[in-house]
C-alpha cells in the first residue's frame, strides 16, 4: 500500500482497540502499549480462588448496549461464535450485551481481531513521555503511577502519530509533556470513581438478581451466576458503590469499604448470611459524568489524537464509537 505509516496507541481498553483494529485494517503499522496484564481495561473480570473454590467476577464494566451501527455487528458475530449474549436480568429497554463466560472476553476478542490485522499490543508497559519526533519511553508499569511521567525507560522509533485512549486524568500529563492544548481538553472531562466488592456465598441468597438501590451508598447489585453461560458454584455477587459515595470514601482502607457495602448488601437482600469470600477493586476513573461532546481530537499537524469514553459518554458503545472515529480521522488526513 502507499503511505503505510505507524501509529502508537496508548491504552488499550475498547477505545484504543477499535481505533488500533480499524487502522491495522487499512494496512498501517500499529503498535497498542497497555499497563495492564492484558487488554480491556474497564472491561475486567476477575478470576480469584478463596475457600468456595475458583471464583470469578465480572467487577468492571458490566454490560454493553447498541444504539448504532457500529458496535452492534459486532456484537452480533460474537454471538454467533458463541462468545455473547444477552443477560435478562440486567436488561431494561435495551438489550445488555456481554461477554461470555465473562466480560473480558468483548476486549479479548477485539484485541484477537487488532493483532490478526497486524498490530502489535504490548502489556505490563507503561508509557511516560512523547517527544516532538514522535518517539516514546516506556517501562514496566509495576515501576510507575498511571500518568506518572518519568525519565527512566526504553526509547521506540520515531512513530507517524501518536493517540491516547486513557482515561482523561491519565491522558493530561502526556499531552502536558508536549505543550498541547489538548491537556486543557482532558481538564473538562469529569470522571467519577467507584468501590466494586466481589462477595461469594456458600448458599444461594434468596431475591432478584440485579437491584439499583436508589439510596445508601451501594448503586448496583448483581448475583454473578444469573449471567449467560456463567461458571456454576457458589453464589458469587458484585456490589459497585455509588459515584458520590465512592468519591467520598475513595481513600478509606479496603476492609472498612467492604464492612460498609456489606452491611447495605444484606439490607438490601434482608439477610443476615456472612460471605465466605470478600475482596474488592478501587476504580479511580469508572465512569464519565461529564464528556466533552465530540467522537475524537486528532490534530493532524501536531499528529496527536485522543479517544475514549470521555469524549462521548458513560458508555462501552461511546468508547468503541470514538476509536473508530478517531481511525477514520487519521487516515482521512494520511
């Protein structure tokens, strides 16, 4: 092809692999840098072993649903092979898509469909700074913070363009670093955190499978195995605390959080059971609560891009949209 070019992404959660998918398609080099062990982000499901037995929990995002066109065929393909579903319970006026046996499975698949196309994705690495040729540092990322920018690392070639697909607070210090105004841009999005409990119980726990308490500080309740295609075992359920009082006790210790969603737990279900498996995750950017109204920014000259949730909405479909549309805006101006 002419003009193949590179291209480097940061982050590979939904956003970063549909923008990395769409531009290995068209034939460009690709290379997706990822701290995590492997791809997703947001996107996670837990595997944990406690005295139940193995466990797994699907502790992030918890479903996906399809207003356009982009997403849905996807959807659909993985359908059909078998690797999602609809889950009932979760469903409202839309269809909840998920991933099956779990939800990391959508982001696995996707990063299955990137590296067939030819692009290269790199976990456990973290990516602190880009110069002006378009060269990045990296290191492992038990080394560094998130956003952490550093002067410690390995140096890659110089790369066409370089696009983030992080959350906006992690996304700033790297735009930070090269004076671009789009750092002002990440200051906009708002993102709130979350508390996720993982609890399992011995015997089942009698009531509906999926609550949105109005009140306290739980805002989501989800018994696992009433999944599509879910493990059987013990009756394992999620619990994710409201934005507002996640943020509020974002720095409490892990125990004292868990003592606290419990207790609302067994209000809410009227119970008194004890979990015979308790651990929890701290997301400190799960959700959006205020984007910035725009599919992408791409600034063909500067040759940076960014993508994600954060431009379009709280939504997985809003992530996938806006990799795609920062794709088509790239190789629009190649």
């Amino acid at each position: 092809m002419q003009n193949k070019r590179s291209y480097a992404i940061i982050g590979a959660g939904v956003a970063g692999l549909a923008c990395g998918l769409h531009l290995a398609e068209a034939g460009h080099t690709v290379t997706l840098f990822d701290k995590g062990r492997r791809p997703g982000g947001r996107i996670a499901t837990r595997r944990a072993t406690g005295p139940l037995g193995p466990l797994v929990f699907n502790h992030g995002a918890q479903y996906a649903t399809s207003r356009g066109a982009n997403l849905l065929p996807f959807l659909k393909t993985l359908h059909e092979e078998g690797h999602a579903g609809a889950w009932p319970a979760a469903q409202r006026t839309e269809i909840a898509w998920v991933g099956m046996p779990g939800m990391s499975t959508l982001t696995q698949a996707l990063a299955d469909r990137a590296t067939t196309s030819g692009a290269t994705l790199l976990c456990d690495r973290h990516v602190s700074w880009r110069d002006d040729s378009g060269r990045l540092r990296h290191l492992p990322a038990s080394d560094a913070r998130p956003g952490q920018v550093t002067e410690t690392g390995d140096i890659t070639e110089p790369f066409d363009a370089v696009l983030l697909a992080l959350p906006a607070p992690q996304a700033a210090p790297l735009f930070a670093t090269t004076g671009h105004d789009f750092a002002d841009s990440m200051a906009r999005i708002v993102m709130a955190p979350c508390w996720a409990t993982m609890i399992a119980f011995e015997h089942p726990i009698p009531g509906p499978d999926i609550l949105r308490p109005d009140t306290g500080p739980l805002a989501f309740i989800a018994r696992e195995s009433s999944r599509p295609k879910s493990p059987h075992g013990p009756d394992r359920w999620m619990l994710h605390a409201s934005a507002g009082w996640s943020r509020t006790h974002l720095e409490e210790p892990a125990e004292q959080v868990q003592q606290t969603l419990i207790a609302s737990f067994q209000a809410t279900m009227a119970t008194t059971a004890i979990p015979n498996f308790v651990a929890s995750h701290r997301w400190r950017h799960a959700q959006v609560e205020q984007a910035l109204g725009l599919p992408c920014l791409w600034d063909p000259n500067a040759r940076l891009g960014y993508c994600g949730d954060g431009c379009m909405g709280p939504r997985i479909e809003a992530a996938f949209d806006s990799g795609a549309a920062l794709a088509q805006a790239v190789l629009a101006s190649a």
